[in-house]
C-alpha cells in the first residue's frame, strides 16, 4: 500500500516536471542556505567555548567618563589592578595581564635566522587557569613564574624549528641594547579560530617588571596608574554571583577615586563569552563580530527557507484543489479525498527528501566560497557537525509533514458539493492566503534588496571620501632588527637617489593600521589649565618628511623644526585634538604648551582632520610626536612604476644597508582598504541573501502564475474572442500581481528604513538617504516580477483562443 | 457579404494528416440568415473558426465585404473580428468570475466605448434579450437558456454585421432553445447576417439556406425562403 503512494507521488513528480523543479530548487536553495548560515552563527556563538572555565573568566575594561556618561571604552587596562583586586575583592581568585608586545609584530631570533613574530603577548602564570592551554611539551610547574620565559605554539614551532619538541631552545629578541634572551618552556596546541585572544608565542610577564628596558619603553609597572596598555582578565572564585562581582567591583572604583589613583574613570568587568559578539571597545585584540548582523543573518535565512515552503504550500494546495475536483467529479468522495490527503504527505516527503539531497550538492558545491566569504576557517567541519544533520533531518520530515499536511486540511475543510463545483479556489479564504505570501516574500527581497543597496552606496563613499591623506603608491618597510638608527640615513639617501622615489619619511605607525597602533593618554592638557574632562588622544611618533609625503594639510604654524632644541618636545597636532583644549582656531593654538607624560611639550602645528582610520570612526584627536629613531616603519612613496619592481628597489636597498634583517614589507594603499574587508564580507553575505531570496520569490511568482494562467486559460480565451488584444491580455494577468507587490512595496518601505537608519548608526561618515536606494530596488523588484510572470503570460496571451476553448 | 472559394484547412497531428476542409466554396449575402449542418467531424466548426477570423485556412480564398482576408495575420484578423463579428457558443462560454452586465460589457471595453455609454449600450441590449432583471447575477446563477440569452447579448453589443452560432441550442431543452432561436430570427430581420451550426433539422428551418457538409466538402444546399 505505501509503495503504492509512493509510486503515485513519484509518477505526479514527473508528470508535473515544470512545478516540481520549482519546487525544488526553492526548497534545495532554502535548506542549503539556512544550513550555511547557521553553521556560521553557531561558529560566532562559540566562541571561548574551548575554556572550560570560560564561564568564571571576566576582562576588566576602562570607561573614560565625563560627568556620568562614558566618553571611551578602551579594552585596556592599568597593571596594578589585577593584584589589588585579588587581595581585595574576594570573589577575584586569579588574575592575569596580558600585554601586547611589539605591534604589528616583534623581531625574533633563533640562532642566524631572524624573523618578524606577530601576536605576541606577555602573560602571567594564572594565565594558563583561565585559559585552556595544555602544555604539549614541557612542565607547568612554576610556569611563568619567571622572567624570561616563553611558550610558543605548535605551528610556530613547526614553522621556526621544523619539529614540536623544543623545550629548552633559546628565541632572541635583537635590539639596539642588549639582546633579551627567551627560554622555551613550553609548546602548547594553536589558539583555536573560536577565540577573542590568539598567539603564536607567550612570554612570562616578570619579562615585563625585570628586564630594565622592557620597563622603561613599557612601563609595566607595578604601580603604574597612567598607563593602560595591557588587558586584565581576573577569574571568579567557583560559585561567584556576577552580580555581586559587579557590586563589589563598584565599591572597588570608588576606593580607587579616594585614593586619588584613577580619576575620570571606572573599571567595569565584561565576561569574556561576550567579547567576541559584543564588545566594541579601542583597543581590542582582534575586530570582534556583531551580534545585530548575525541574529538578522539568522532571520534572514529563516525567512528564505519559510518563504520555499510558502511557495511549496501554495503550488500544493492549488494543486490539490485541482485533483479533488477531478476526484468529487468521479463521485467516490468519501474514501479518496483521505487517499488524497495521504498521497499529499507522501508526495510532499517525497520532494523534500528529493530537496535535502540536491541542498547537500549545493553545500557541497559551495562550500569553500562560503567559508571565504563569511571569514570562517578553512578547515572548518561542516559535514561532520551533528547540527548539520540534525537540522537537515528537521527540515525534511518537519517540512515535509507541515507542508504536506496544510494542503490536505484545506481539502477536508471543504464540503464535497462545493468541491465538485469547484468554485473554492476562487474563495476569499484562498486568495487571501495566497497574496498574503507573495506578498510577505516580496516585502522580505525588496527589503533585502533596498538594504544591499545602502550598504554598497555607503562602502562606496567611505571609499571615494578624501581620506585627507595620500596612501597611494606607498611602500611601508617594518624597522630592521638591530642597530636601527644608525644606519637609517643611509637607507634613506640610498633610496632618495632613486629618480623614481619621491619621499621617505619614518613614523610609529601609517594610516589604515589599527588604533591599537597608536598610543593613547587621557591626560594630555593645556599647561596650568586643569582639565574638567578627560579624553583619550592619540598619539603617534613620526618624522619631518612624514606630512609633506602624505600630503596632510598645515593648517595653522609649521612642520617640525629638525635641529633646534629641545627638537623632542615638539608636537604637531590636528583639529580634533583641539576641541578637547577649548581653542578655537588653528592659530591660536600655534605655540601653547601642553603637559602630558611629565613633559612640558609645544604645538608647533595644526593640521587638518585626516582619516586615520576608515571614514567608518570618526576623527581621532591626535598628537603627533617628533622622532628620528628607526624603530617601527619606514614610508617610500614612488612616483610611478610597478608594484612588484618598487617592492624589489626598496628590497635591494635595504638589504644594502640591513644584510642580516629580515625584509617585511606592505602597501599603504592595500593596508588602508583592508578596514574595509569586514563591511565587504557584510556586503558579499547580503549580496548572496538577496539573490537567494529574490530566485526563491520569483520561483514561487511564476508557480503561482503558471496555477493562475491554468486556471484562467478559458477565460483568456473567451475575451480574446471577444476582442482583447495581446496587450489587453498581458495587462490583465499582470494586474494582480502588481497590485500584489505594491502591497509589499507598502508594507517593506518603512521597515527598511528603519533598518537602514540604524545600520548607518555605527558610521561616523555616512550617505545621506535619498529616494534612489528605494526606487531602484522597487523597480528591479517589479521588473523581475513581470520578467518572471511573463514566461507564463506571454504564451498564453499569444496563443489562438480556439486551443483553449476547444479544450472544454 | 461573405463568398469562399476552395478553402483548405488541415489539421497535422503525429502521424495522420486531417483534412477538416477539402476545397469548399459557397457564399453568404448581406442579411442572410445560413445554416451549416453535417454529421460530427465533417469541419462544421473548423468552417466557423475561419470564417469568424478565429483561425486561418491553408489554401484558398476568402473575401469578407469584398476584401481578401485568407493571408491576414493575427493582428489584423483581430481587428476586423472585434468590430464585425459576434459569437455565440454551445457552451455559452461566458466568463465566470464577471457579472452578467459585466460579461456583456467585455466586448465594449476592447473597442475602447466610453463607459457611459457602454451602460447604456448593455442595458439596451439586456432589455431587449429579457435578463435586464438578472444584470447582476453571476453566470452560475442562472439557467443555461438564460445564460445562452446573456451570450446572444454579448455576441450583438457592438453591433455586428455578422453573428456565427456554433450549436447554439445544443445544451438548452425544446423551449429554451426555440427562445434563442426566435432571438436569432429577429436579430436576423433587424439585418445582421446570420450563419449557424446546427444538428437540428428544427432550428435549421429557422434558416433561409441550409448548407450541408460532408468530409469537408459542400454536398448539398437547399433553399428554404
Ligand atoms: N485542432 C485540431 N487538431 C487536429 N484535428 C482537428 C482539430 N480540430 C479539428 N480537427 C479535426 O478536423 C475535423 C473537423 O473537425 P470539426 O471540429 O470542424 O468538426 P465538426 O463538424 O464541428 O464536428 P462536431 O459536429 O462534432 O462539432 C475532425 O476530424 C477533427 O477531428
Ligand atoms: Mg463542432
């Protein structure tokens, strides 16, 4: 008996070739998506879920206040915090500072060969109870306890020494002074891609407090309560109550205030399962996602797989109303309408199993371009996830039964006299729910479709924006590893003598790079005014050649004078930076004097805001410092020529002068853009969500245009006796359809706005919305919906009306 | 009014070859009522189709008014048709989902009358074919003698010269049908050009000729007035 219904189901399959492919390829497309795209939320959820103790590990982070509401979040932190709040709150077991050494990256090396080390980090012993790095090789006893130790991880080790096992090797850290000498302790697994915090290579903090030159470029002080470089992550003792934590943490600020070692400020505490989708301080260790884009994301997919069973339901009940028509007309109601609605589950099974299959195919098909796209891990498992299965199980038998069943219900809740009129399907009932999902689908792609719109028109314009500085033909070149300065006028004139090599100029970091590059201080003020309010500005060290060769306009006063003295205390600054002194023009800032760093220091001048970051933040109050010395980049800007030929000129020079330091190079331009990547992914994820929900609405328009045009053949036919025209025949069947999407246009308008005024909250620079991102979405969306009825109205319009009334 | 001469028309199907229309020639004059009988299947319908413009034949030729219109394309036929012809159908074909004002207004809309006087064009006509009272009513509401009346109405809103009835009482009872029959006479008399297909020796008496087919070819024509 079952295989009869399933012989039946698969013989109306192929009978019916055009619907089911439609049906299909709406589902297959639905499934595969919404497969994809939880897989990735699922990856953004899980994030420190390899720390077993994650739950207890906290991040302390500094809000910088004026009044009660808070100006900055930084991510970092004052090092003497993490002790005193174990020896005074007692639900603090453990701390550990971690600190950023040598960003970007740090020289390194292992016997002859140096190299540049990126993710660098010094860390305290308790480190390794709060986060969940098992020792692969080497003892953890007494680990980190001392200076001078590192722990690197398994890939580095492979990448340095070609084997795991390397306990007791030696990594050197060159400098100018005194090379610093690390013993490996201890090869740990790679910091897995789920992480707010990875490292190639660890060193014990005591580094930090005893080697004398580390303490006085870093100023890790135990009793430093100026500045906050390093991140605090502090452990709850078992069974904490966070609530209580944050009360405690409360009383603890204000202590701090009382005795006069924060000011401005308060420490507020940030469980670390929360950083990676919901932090957005300065300073973090990597961009974080966000939570909003992902939940829509979600919504998103869930729509298009809501919308393919919204187009499976309508063709099948149409469909059904149709073969009970052709059953009450053979008079045997009774039985056959519940064979009916069996063979309705069946068939509707049937074609999901039919469309887990062919979604499989498209996950597989399209797999490593999502993994790119959506910035996951290459080696990500998707196959071998249970949820994977799970969800594609509850997609097929939950779809299939749900779909199945409404068709079938539909059937029974009509009397068999009016069946066997057949006039239902023209009941108001029907109708309704039909235009109701058409025009839910519509409002969901035009929404998309006005959204993808936005994003594109604002990444254009931060892109198009005068970033106030030329990053075009640059060639950044990272500092040598040993005896930097002094061979750097060499370098340098090596380089001037090309013809094609318009300038070099030395700064601690370029434009494009993360703040993380930048220093910051919030107590930089006017000296003998005392601040009401405090500010981070940021700092940078740069030469003279560093504002001509970016093209940064000189506002007001001069560029560095090189020679005088004190040449050190010498700082240009930009426009922003001015609001936070009160001075009203550029000009009369020009020789104030500024205290900050127990330095007296004056404005020699004022430049123009420039982006130094993406157009995305908004200009940061900057001071930049005079400086000669070699230590971070140097900038080569070409006035033509190739890429590839400059990067090997600039090679063949500094080998010249650094024979034994390693070549690290990158493209201004190239480094400035890369801010952008994030809001490209955003984009591109979009971009394939509206394609995929505009085929899964068009597919269920013209499915249900083809049911409409059946249905109304005859009639066509009998007017186009009478008179009509082609033209009056296609406006006919067009009609409702418009009419249709008009309701979506009414319905997705306000919505989208709405979205899109919100999403361009989180840019400091943004497009004016105009009616263009609405109408152009609109009429694509129209014209797609005539395009698509149009393969069944055409046809039908054309053909000789005899044909169809013949038929009756 | 209307004079074929010759006239092909075959139907291609797989692998049989039809030929519904073998060299049939007859003519029809301005005011003339004509009736078309023969046994199923001998091209009756096929004959209409053409004449009606619906449909083009394969070989010979046809003048309507004078005019040859065996070579025109769909667009022109069209043309003609909605101005000089009018059909009625043995299964009335009357569109469902409209009223019957509305079904008989139809033809008024594709030749672009505006609509006050399209109302008062259907209403004249309603009166006259006496359904005025059932304008509103939807076709399933009504008998099938009063939906043929609504077909009839529908077929001379527009005035045409030429009415084509295609087994116009084949689904009504005796007195239903004679009603659409007496219709037809009138209408005839009023002018218009009447040709029917019939398989009633009744209803062809209505007629002033009958033309009797077989195989696609005119074997007889008796003339009755
Ligand atoms: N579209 C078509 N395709 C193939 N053959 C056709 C087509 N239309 C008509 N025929 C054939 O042409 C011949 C004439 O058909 P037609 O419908 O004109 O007959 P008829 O005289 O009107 O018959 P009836 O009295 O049954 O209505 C028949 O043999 C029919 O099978
Ligand atoms: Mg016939």
């Amino acid at each position: 008996m079952i295989r009869n219904y399933f012989k039946i189901a698969w013989r109306s399959l192929v009978k019916s070739k055009g619907l089911t492919l439609i049906n299909l390829i709406g589902l297959a497309t639905g499934f595969a998506i919404t497969l994809l795209i939880v897989q990735y939320v699922q990856f953004e959820r899980s994030y420190e879920n390899t720390h077993p103790n994650a739950d207890r590990v906290v991040r302390l982070t500094l809000n910088l206040m004026t009044g009660n509401s808070v100006t900055t979040q930084d991510s970092e932190m004052y090092p003497p915090v993490g002790p005193k709040l174990v020896s005074e709150v007692p639900e603090v077991e453990a701390y550990s500072r971690v600190y950023a050494i040598g960003e970007p990256n740090s020289p390194m090396q292992i016997k002859e060969q140096q190299f540049l080390m990126k993710d660098l980090y010094a860390v305290d012993a308790d480190f390794f109870k709060m986060f969940n790095y098992k020792l692969i090789h080497g003892s953890e006893k007494d680990l980190f306890k001392k200076p001078n130790q590192a722990i690197i991880t398994e890939s580095t080790a492979l990448k340095y020494f070609n084997r795991t096992d390397v306990v007791g090797e030696v990594i050197k850290s060159p400098r100018s002074s005194e090379d610093i000498l690390y013993n490996v302790v201890g090869v740990t697994h790679d910091s897995p891609p789920n992480t707010h915090l990875k490292f190639d290579m660890l060193i014990s903090y005591p580094t930090m407090l005893a080697d004398a030159e580390m303490l006085k470029r870093h100023g890790e002080r135990d009793e430093n309560w100026n500045n906050n470089n390093s991140y605090m992550y502090v452990k709850l003792v078992k069974g904490a109550d966070y609530k209580h934590f944050t009360t405690s943490l409360a009383a603890f600020n204000k202590r701090l205030i009382d005795e006069k070692k924060i000011k401005s400020e308060e420490i507020i505490g940030q469980k670390i399962k929360d950083i990676h989708l919901y932090s957005k301080k300065t300073f973090e260790p990597e961009t974080n996602g966000d939570a909003k884009s992902i939940f829509f994301l979600l919504g998103v997919a869930l729509l298009i797989i809501i919308s393919a069973y919204v187009n499976y339901i309508n063709l099948a009940t149409s469909k059904a109303l149709d073969r009970a028509k052709e059953v009450g007309i053979k008079k045997v109601m009774g039985s056959t309408i519940t064979q009916l609605r069996l063979q309705f589950l069946v068939e509707s099974l049937l074609i999901n199993v039919l469309a887990g299959g062919l979604a499989l195919l498209l996950v597989w098909i399209g797999k490593s371009s999502f993994l790119s796209l959506s910035g996951l891990p290459e080696d990500f498992v998707l196959f071998g996830n249970l949820t994977f299965w799970v969800l594609l199980f509850t997609f097929i038998v939950l779809g299939g039964l749900l779909s199945g069943l409404y068709p079938a219900i539909i059937l029974s809740s009509f009397k068999p006299s009016t069946v066997l009129k057949g006039d239902f399907s023209h009941s108001i009932k029907g109708t309704f729910l039909r235009k109701g999902l058409v025009i839910f689908q519509f409002a969901i792609t035009i929404i998309l479709l006005i959204q993808t719109f936005t994003v594109n028109e604002q990444l254009e314009y931060m892109r198009g924006l005068d970033k106030g500085v030329n990053v075009e033909r640059s060639i950044i070149v990272e500092a040598p590893t040993k005896n930097s300065s002094e061979n750097y006028s060499v370098f340098k004139q090596s380089l001037l003598a090309n013809s094609n090599i318009n300038a070099v100029s030395l700064s601690h970091t370029v434009p494009g790079q993360p703040s993380a590059s930048l220093s910051t201080t919030a107590d930089i003020h006017i000296t003998g005014v005392t601040p009401e309010q405090y500010h981070n500005f940021y700092i940078t060290f740069i030469d003279k050649d560093y504002i001509p060769l970016l093209d940064v306009e000189m506002l007001a006063g001069t560029n560095f004078d090189e020679g005088t003295t004190p040449e050190k205390s010498q700082v240009v600054v930009n426009e922003e930076a001015l609001k936070h002194w009160d001075i009203q023009t550029p000009e009369d800032a020009v020789n104030k004097k500024l205290t900050f760093w127990g330095n007296e220091w004056t404005i020699k001048g004022v430049v123009k805001n420039y982006h130094q970051q993406s157009p995305k933040s908004p200009f940061l109050p900057m001071i930049h410092i005079f400086n000669n010395n070699f230590r971070s980049l140097a900038t080569v800007q070409f006035n033509g020529g190739s890429s590839g030929d400059n990067v090997a000129q600039v090679k063949e020079n500094f080998n010249a002068v650094y024979p034994e330091a390693p070549f690290s190079y990158f493209f201004m331009d190239q480094e400035y853009n890369k801010q952008f990547e994030a809001d490209d992914r955003f984009k591109n994820v979009f971009m394939i969500l509206t394609a995929f929900s505009i085929l899964v609405a068009c597919l269920g328009l013209l499915g249900l245009a083809s049911f409409s045009v059946e249905k109304r053949r005859k009639e066509i036919g009998i007017r186009k006796v009478i008179g009509a025209s082609t033209t009056n025949i296609l406006i006919l069947l067009s009609k409702d359809f418009v009419k249709t999407v008009m309701l979506s246009v009414l319905l997705s308008v306000p919505i989208s706005y709405l979205l899109i005024q919100n999403w361009l909250k989180n840019f400091a620079f943004k497009i004016d919305l105009h009616l263009w991102l609405f109408i152009l979405p609109i009429l694509l969306v129209f014209g797609l919906v005539l395009l698509s009825i149009s393969i069944k109205t055409v046809k039908t319009a054309i053909a000789n009306p005899i044909k169809s009334l013949r038929t009756e | 009014m209307i004079k074929i001469t010759n006239l092909e028309k075959y139907y291609k199907t797989e692998e049989v070859q039809t030929i519904a229309l073998n060299k049939l020639s007859f003519e029809v004059k301005q005011g003339e009522f004509a009736a078309i009988m023969g046994p199923s299947g001998c091209g009756k319908s096929t004959l209409l189709n053409i004449l009606g413009l619906l449909d083009d034949p394969d070989g010979g030729s046809y003048l309507f008014n004078g005019i040859e219109v065996a070579g025109y394309n769909e667009r022109k036929r069209a043309q003609l048709r909605k101005h000089n012809i009018g059909f009625v159908f043995q299964s009335f074909n009357l569109i469902d989902e409209l009223s019957v004002f509305e079904n008989v207004e139809l033809p008024l809309i594709y030749t672009g009358v505006k609509p006050a006087e399209r109302k008062e064009r259907v209403h004249a006509v309603l009166e006259k074919m006496q359904i005025m009272h059932r304008r509103k009513h939807f076709p399933q509401q009504l008998s099938g003698g009063q939906q043929q009346r609504v077909a009839v109405a529908r077929a001379v809103v527009n005035n045409p010269k030429l009415i084509l009835a295609d087994e116009p009482t084949g689904n009504l009872d005796s007195s239903n049908g004679n009603e659409v029959m007496d219709l037809l006479t009138e209408l005839n008399e009023a002018g218009t050009t009447i040709i029917m297909v019939t398989h009633s020796e009744h209803d062809a008496k209505f007629s002033h000729r009958i033309i009797r087919m077989l195989d696609g070819q005119k074997v007889t024509e008796n003339v009755l007035v």
